[in-house]
C-alpha cells in the first residue's frame, strides 16, 4: 500500500480518471489518503478522515513514507479554522495558504514537519483542537454563511451540503461521513422537531425517499445549510421555507443528535 498527503490548499477528487470528470469530492491540506490504483496520471485513492474514494490526478497529491503515515495518521488532529490560513518555510518564506477545515498533523507550538518538510503556521488562535459544544458548532457555522454552492466541495470558497455539515463537525471536532446519506446514519434519532436542540442535524429526501440534503439546527426553528450557498432559513415539520422564494424547498426526513 502506497501513501500521500495533500500539500496544496484544496485538491478536486473526480468520480472518473478525467480532468473532465465531475468534480465529487475535495481534498484540502493535510487530508491522508491511500492509494489503492494508478491508471496513466490518475490515482484512485480513500481519504484516511473519512474512507470516501475517487480519482486524483498524481501532481496534486505529495506521496508519503509508510513511517511519516502511520506517525501522522495517529497524530491528535489539530484543525485550521481560520477561512484562509498561511504557513511559511523555516525561512519565514510563503509555503500555501490553506481554508478552514484543512489538517495540520501533528502541530505544536506552531510547527509540523510533513515527512521532513518543515510547515510553521503564521497565526495563533486560527488553528484549535475540537470542542464539540452545541454553541461552538453553530458558531463555526455561522463563520460559513454565503460562501458558494459547489457540488463535491468542502471550502469556504466553495461547499455543498454534506461538505458543509462534514466540515463544520470537523473544526467542531466530531468526525463526520462525506455524504448526507451516510451522516444519516450517524448519531441518535430525535423523534420531533420540538424536542431538537441548535447543533442537531437534519436529513431531507426526495420523492423516492433518498436523503439528499442535510443542514445544522440554529435556534428559533432556524436551520443554516448549503443550498445555493450557506444560508438561514426556516425550518418546521413539513421541511425548510425559503423566505426569499416564498416556498418550502426540501422535505424533512430525519433528525439527528450527534454531540453528546
């Protein structure tokens, strides 16, 4: 088995070896992988954080030595949550910028080495363990409100729905799955809406009843959720009313507890 790490500040994993392949996910820096096939310039890799594959193009992906993976993968995560980092060179030279979300494995006192090469983040309260509080989570969030709706991504400069719940929780501190079908079977099911609390996450599907959108509760029947960017809307039982459309726009399906 072959390793590698994403160096660049945000990667597009395709659903298909192509460059033209839709973009169905979106590796930001630090996120391990395995890399389990090649096919010309294509790698068919599984993200360590959440198990999700797809295709990479080898250039953006900076492989690693099975020593630094195991060291790194072990590491306590520490997460960027700045939306956009710096980390410099032992020179103080740029090295990337980063987004919020991204991983810095193994930090202290602002400093990792990624199998030798030497990062120093250029901040102080930017980069945080997780504290998975019902105020911090909706914080978080809120620190997302407008960015774009992007299919597969999982930035502040571009997020879709699962992405979104997956990044937040992440920064917050609680591992989540990649897409809102398989967050949907994370955590305890609250039975009524009433008995939700802000941080609580909610499930919509459609008319076949698959799930395919998720957002996080905010209080005063409120949900923040990507869907054309990060926006509030309100929510009741019969699912999230668009204020500015003047109509319901998804059908609640589910709700989910995941901090304790």
């Amino acid at each position: 088995m072959k390793y590698g790490v994403c160096t660049l500040s945000m990667a597009p994993v395709r659903k298909s070896p192509s460059s033209r392949s839709e973009m169905s996910n979106q590796l930001l820096f630090g996120d391990l992988i395995e890399i389990l096939d090649r096919v010309d310039s294509w790698l068919f890799i599984r993200s360590v954080f959440d198990s999700y594959e797809g295709w990479l193009d080898f250039r953006q992906v900076t492989e690693v030595s099975n020593e630094y993976f195991e060291k790194a993968a072990s590491a306590a995560l520490c997460v960027c949550c700045d939306p956009v980092g710096i980390l410099k060179d032992e020179h103080g030279n740029l090295k990337v910028r980063i987004v919020a979300g991204s991983s810095l494995p193994g930090m202290n006192d602002n400093h990792f080495e990624i199998d030798g090469s030497h990062y120093f983040y250029d901040g102080n309260s930017a980069v945080m363990h997780g504290n998975a509080s019902r105020e911090n989570i909706c914080n978080i969030a809120l620190a997302y409100l407008e960015a774009p709706y992007l299919w597969g991504g999982r930035s502040p400069f571009g997020i879709d729905c699962s992405g979104f719940v997956q990044a937040v929780f992440k920064i917050g501190g609680l591992p989540m799955k990649r897409d809102a079908s398989q967050q949907a079977m994370q955590g305890n099911t609250i039975s009524f809406l009433e008995e939700s609390l802000p941080g609580d996450l909610v499930y919509f599907d459609n008319e076949e009843g698959v799930i395919i959108h998720t957002g996080i509760l905010l209080e005063n029947n409120k949900i923040i959720h990507s869907s054309g960017k990060v926006r509030i809307d309100n929510i009741d039982h019969e699912g999230i009313f668009n204020h500015e459309l003047q109509k319901y726009t998804h059908r609640l399906r589910l709700i989910k507890s995941v901090i304790a």
